[in-house]
C-alpha cells in the first residue's frame, strides 16, 4: 500500500494589468510540463504567508516586485508528480516589468487564450475569469 502523499502549497499570481490582460508563464525545461503554459508562482517556503511566498517567487523568477497582491481562490490538483494546493491571488500593483529569469516564456493574454498547451491546473483559472466576465 502506498501512502497518502501530502499536498504541496503553492502560491500562485494573476498579474492584472488595467487593460484586463494577465501574464502567463511557460514551465522551463526540466521541470514536470515544461512547455505548459500556467500562471506564475512557487511553493511556500516553511514559516512564509502566502504574500511572502508570491513575493519571493515573482522575485526569483520574474524580477518584479509584488506591491498589491490580495488571496482570490484555492483548488488541489493531483498531478503524477506532486498534489498541489494552489492558492491563488490577483495581483493588481508592482514594479518592474516581468522578464523571464529562468528560461521561460512570457506572454500578456485575454480570454481566450491563444498560448498552448495550457496546465490543467490553469485551465479553471481561466473558466473563473470567463465567469467573472460575464456574458458577451
């Protein structure tokens, strides 16, 4: 018998621009997906709130600064590889503009997305902002 692997919590960001665009980040070479496209973020680290963990991370891997971030919704996948809580926060003020430092691509998107393949787990991310949207 295998036993329960325990969730790994996962802080993750909606860069909100004015316009309505959100950055979407590809997974670098090496590490599980690499190529899916998902919205950016990290594990939390031991004794490190939600905001510290996406604002370390947008650090390390996007060289901006979180100024504004606030907890928007949660969801587990279970991936092959990991069980993941994501805990997601819109991001709505910072500073610098985002680069890649880690090998990844960037892309600012609108609904519907035209980046691809996306991660199933940001695939109900992008259903919530459809819904938020409303009918057009």
């Amino acid at each position: 018998m295998t036993p329960a692997r325990q969730p790994i919590a996962v802080a993750v960001g909606l860069m909100l621009r004015q316009d309505g665009a959100f950055l979407m980040a590809s997974r670098p070479p090496g590490k599980p997906y690499a190529g899916y496209w998902e919205f950016p973020g990290g594990k939390l680290e031991a004794g490190e709130s939600l905001v510290q963990a996406l604002t370390r991370e947008f650090e390390e891997e996007l060289g901006v600064a979180v100024i504004e971030a606030q907890y928007w919704r949660s969801l587990r996948m279970d991936y092959p590889h990991a069980l993941v809580d994501l805990q997601f926060c819109r991001i709505t003020a910072w500073s610098g503009e985002p680069q890649g430092l880690e090998g990844q691509q960037l892309a600012w998107q609108t609904l519907p997305v035209t980046v691809s393949p996306v991660l199933p787990g940001a695939l109900p991310v992008l259903d919530w902002l459809n819904q938020e949207r409303g009918p057009r």
